[in-house]
C-alpha cells in the first residue's frame, strides 16, 4: 500500500494548507516530505488556481480568477541519494479523483485574463462541470457526451540549481522584450505578489519571491508539460539540479488534448 506523504483539505484555499504549496520555483523552498528510491508513495493536490473555481453554473468564477497565485504545485519531495547531475525516474502508478469529490471543469478564459486559441470564437469567459464516473465523464453543461479520459499531472518537476534558475530568467525577460505590450504576454517574468514559497518565511520568502520562476512554461527540469500520455503506467526522466532532487506536481487533468487548447482543461 503506497505512503500518502502529502494530504489536503479541500474546504481550505491553497494559502490555508498545511504544510503549504508553493505556486513558484525556486531552489531553495524546503521539502515537505522525503523518500528513499523506489518507494512507492501517494500525494493529494488541489486543482491548478487553488480552489477558486466552483461546482455550480456560473461562469464568473472563470472570469474573476486571479492567475497570480497559479499554479499550486504540492511539495518539494526530497528524495534521499539524489544528488546534482542524476537522473530521477518517477514511475506514476495510479491517478484519480478525490473520493466524494469526482468532478472537474473546462473553462474558457478571455484574453486579458490567460487567453487560449478559442477567444476567437468565445467572447467570453466559460465554464462546463464535469462528473466522473470511474474513467469516463458527463457534463450537464453538454447534453449527450460522454467521453473516457486520459488523467494526467499537468505539472511536475525536479527544482532547478541557482544558475539555472537565473538563465531562466534572464532568457525569459529577453522574450518579454520583443514584444512587451503584448496580450497576454509572451511570458511572465517573477512577480512578488501572491507568491507562495513553501516553508520559506521572512527575509529568505522575500528574497526568493523577487527571482522565483512562475510556472506557466515548461523547462528543462520538467515544468507545465501538459502531456496527455504522462498518465498510469507512464516512466518520466528527470534531471537534478539540486541536493534531494525536490520534485514538485500539481494541476490534475482527468482529461485534456495535447496542447490544452481551452487555456484550461
């Protein structure tokens, strides 16, 4: 019987769990759990904006998500032995939905808040729930389809080293450049504001903030790869970077084409 190493409560937001997620990447948040290889070991994570999207039939909650705390990765793990310039291997053995809690959504997002490649045909923002029933969904929002789905982590990752950490800045900031009034940008830059770090607290919590990376790419180290065929019975080739590896997943699709076309899916 796997471990569960890192549980959530869902009535609570993301910034209410304990021990907290962390919604940025940065070398040096602190683990939250540790493993020796080969392990086998559970994880519960919340959805990808920290509960702030709702089972119900308005679409304001897709409207009025505040991107900036996004996404709510759960971790670090340190996996004992793993040393910089290693390769982890994760095998994922199972995913699914938290038991009394099967459903999920697809929204569509506008433009000034996260876009997607259907604010063409969508002026505005919305939202379709989604009830699970073992691998397949309906939805009450879309009479008549029924669909099996491929579940997968849309993000997961290894930490990245200080240098690494400062290329990706530094490459990113260079892309913001070329066109830096675009909507929506073409990528985000460090942002203080509603940065969760983890175990990290006062002057380390302050410092880390101004140069942690969002999570909205996907990076060398892993990152948001939205690979639909990263699901059961899937083996996944890390680097390491950093001492203990500090391996880090969250935003769950039950479903979801290559690509993640809607923005969120």
């Amino acid at each position: 019987m796997p471990k569960s190493i890192i549980t959530v409560d869902l009535k609570k937001s993301g910034r209410e769990q304990s021990p907290l997620p962390h919604n940025r990447w940065h070398p040096d948040i602190p683990p939250v759990a540790s493993v020796k290889p080969g392990d086998e070991f559970r994880i519960e994570t919340l959805d990808w904006t920290g509960g702030q999207i709702k089972n119900d039939d308005s679409a304001n909650d897709i409207r009025d998500c505040d991107l900036t705390p996004c996404h709510h990765l759960f971790g670090p793990i340190d996996v004992q032995g793993a040393e910089p310039g290693d390769m982890l291997v994760v095998d994922v053995l199972d995913i699914g939905p938290h038991r009394g809690n099967e459903w999920g959504y697809t929204g569509i997002f506008t433009t000034q808040n996260g876009g997607g490649f259907l604010t063409d045909i969508f002026e505005g923002p919305r939202k379709a729930i989604w009830d699970f029933h073992g691998i397949y969904a309906t939805s009450r929002h879309i009479p008549g389809v029924r669909f099996a789905g491929v579940t997968h982590p849309g993000l997961i990752g290894t930490a990245p080293s200080h240098n690494l950490l400062a290329q990706w800045n530094r490459r990113e900031r260079a892309l913001i450049a070329t066109d830096p009034d675009r909507v929506p940008p073409l990528a985000l830059p460090p942002l203080e504001t509603n940065c969760i770090l983890g175990g990290l607290q006062g002057e380390a919590l302050q410092q880390a903030a101004r140069e942690a990376a969002r999570t909205i790419p996907p990076r060398e180290h892993g990152g948001n790869c939205d690979i639909k065929n990263i699901s059961r019975g899937s083996r996944i080739y890390f680097p390491v970077y950093v001492k203990g590896a500090k391996l880090s997943m969250g935003d769950y699709h039950f479903s979801q084409g290559d690509g993640e076309i809607t923005f969120c899916g």
